[in-house]
C-alpha cells in the first residue's frame, strides 16, 4: 500500500496534458540536460559549478544555514552553512511532490540538490589548501581557515578532504543522473496524454 502511494506520487497520471505546459517543461528539461552534462563532464578540481550563477543562489542559503544551526553550538553552526544549502532544494523537492503534486518540478529541485552537493565539493576539497577565494575575497589561508578546514580538523580527518570531496562530488553526479531519468520518464508519460484539443 505504502509503495503504491509513493509511486502515485513519484509518478502521477496526468490524464489530459496541456501542450503549452508540456513544451514549457521540455524546454526546462533540456536546459538542464545541458547544463548539467556540463558539470558532469568538468573535473571538481576546475572549480566550475563554483563559477556559474547557481552558486550564488547556494550562497545565501549557505549562510543562513550558519544562523539557523547557531544555537546549536560552533560545530553545528560550522556546519549548518552546508547543511543550509543542502536543505533548501530538499525542502523545495517535498514541497513540489508533497503540497504542489509536482513530480515533473521535484525532479528539476532535485536536479538542484545535485548541483549543491557539487557545489560544495570543491570548498571540501581545500580544507587543507586554503585556497579557494572565500566571500571577502580573500583565501581561507589570509583568515583562519574556513568551514570545512575546521570541521574536518575537529572529526580528525582532515587528511581525507581530497577523498571526502570526490565522494561528495560523485554523489552529486549520481543524483544528477536520477534527475534526468526521473524527468524523462515524467515527460515522456506526458507526451502519451497531450491534450489535443486546445
């Protein structure tokens, strides 16, 4: 029963598709096809998913993250930038499948999550570094590091940050793929229900 309604909600039957709508979505769809080809085929090291406009909608999350884990103690404060930016297109995936029965707009939120989690590998990567450029336009090494330098520190392990982001990044790439299927098999249902009468 429980799996019959999860489906229900992954995949939905809509039965009389609005073709506008319909060429909307597919234009969406390969955008980000696109797009996120891109970031798949890019090596994390280049930094590239760092360098497009998605990681200024990350940031303000990501720094929101920090005040909403403050009460928490320094760890979690640390570590509620990430967690911040992780969250927000997770909440957006739910509230899309859950409040909108969306599937087609939870598969682009989860497309967004992907690219979040690529988008903080890079910063894992440099916990030992220190060289990614950081908000004020300075190096973790011209401040006193950064969040992944300390939290990596603290759990002792910071000599896996090369390790920990190519794992964070490969996640990413993984979840990006089950975005893209996930929207194709969406669309294409829906392109067996086109309303042909508008």
């Amino acid at each position: 029963m429980h799996v019959a309604l999860i489906l229900a909600y992954l995949f939905p039957a809509e039965e009389r598709v609005n073709p506008f709508y319909f060429a909307g979505r597919a234009a969406v769809y390969g955008l980000l096809l696109f797009w996120g080809m891109k970031f798949i085929a890019t090596p994390m090291e280049t930094n590239y998913v760092g360098g497009h406009f998605m990681h200024l909608i990350n940031l303000p999350f990501h720094e929101a993250g920090h005040l909403v884990f403050m009460p928490f103690g320094r760890f979690m404060t640390m570590l509620g930038g990430s967690l911040g930016q992780l969250l927000m297109p997770l909440i957006c995936v739910g509230a899309f499948l859950f409040y909108n029965r969306d599937a087609f707009g939870a598969s682009v939120a989860l497309w967004w999550f992907a690219e979040s989690l690529m988008d903080l590998a890079p910063y894992i990567n440099d916990a030992r570094d220190l060289q990614l450029i950081l908000i004020g336009g300075v190096t973790g090494q011209q401040v006193e590091g950064h969040d992944w330098e300390y939290l990596l520190t603290n759990l002792g392990w910071l000599n896996y940050d090369h390790a920990l982001a190519h794992g964070t990044y490969n996640i990413g790439i993984f979840v990006m793929a089950l975005s893209f299927l996930w929207g194709a098999y969406l669309l294409y249902r829906q392109s067996q229900n086109l309303d042909r009468t508008l």
